[in-house]
C-alpha cells in the first residue's frame, strides 16, 4: 500500500492511527513535532502526511508550508479537532481536510481518495 507520516503531538492519536493504517496495509511512520518530521522527511520516502493544526508550541500549518515548499510532491492531509482552520488560507495547501475522531472511517476514506487520485495522475 502506502508509506505514511503521521504528525501529531498525542502520543495516543499516533498511536491509534498508526494501528488503524498498518491494519489496512500501511507502512506508517510517526512525528511528535516539526524537528521529528524534517528527520523523517529528510530520511525517507513517503506517499501521504497526515498532519496536526495544533502541535504543542508548533503550528501545524507552518509545518505544512515547509512541506509544501521543500517536498511538494507528497500529499498532506490535515487532520484536526478544530474544524475553523478549514477556512484559513494556509489550509487551502493541504490536499484534503478531515475533522479528528475517534471513527477513522473519514480518514481512511480521504487517505484512499487522494492515493487513488495521485496513482492516476
């Protein structure tokens, strides 16, 4: 399947998501803050990022800038339990946006979307 990042400072959501991807197929990688995720970044290929607005004294859509700016052939999904930054503008350079829960279904949904999309590109 894919190789994915996951960016989030909740040890618990890293956790959950990794489990929940890995079950269907994903090789799944994790960052706790931006200087984790460059590491990451920098030493490896991935397919997809899915990405925290909110990191402790970190903005996540900084980080997406930076990503965007220096990889921008992969794609970030945001992934937030503030549904507001749909709105910002920063936002807008994600390739899609999905509010946190605890039913992983939107997530994966949006995940396959945008890998399907990307494979037919």
């Amino acid at each position: 399947m894919a190789r994915i990042l996951i960016i989030d400072d909740e040890a618990s959501i890293r956790l959950l998501y990794s489990q929940e991807l890995s079950e269907e197929g994903h090789e799944v990688a994790e960052a706790a803050n931006a200087a984790e995720a460059a590491e990451k970044l920098a030493g490896g290929t991935f397919d997809l990022v899915v990405l925290d607005v909110k990191l402790k004294n970190e903005s996540g859509l900084d980080l997406l800038q930076k990503i965007v700016k220096e990889r921008h052939n992969i794609p970030v999904i945001i992934c937030s339990a503030f549904s507001c930054y749909k709105d910002d503008f920063s936002a807008w350079l994600a390739d899609g946006y999905v509010v946190k829960s605890g039913d992983m279904t939107e997530l994966k949904e949006e995940i396959k979307r945008i890998l399907e999309k990307r494979k037919g590109q």
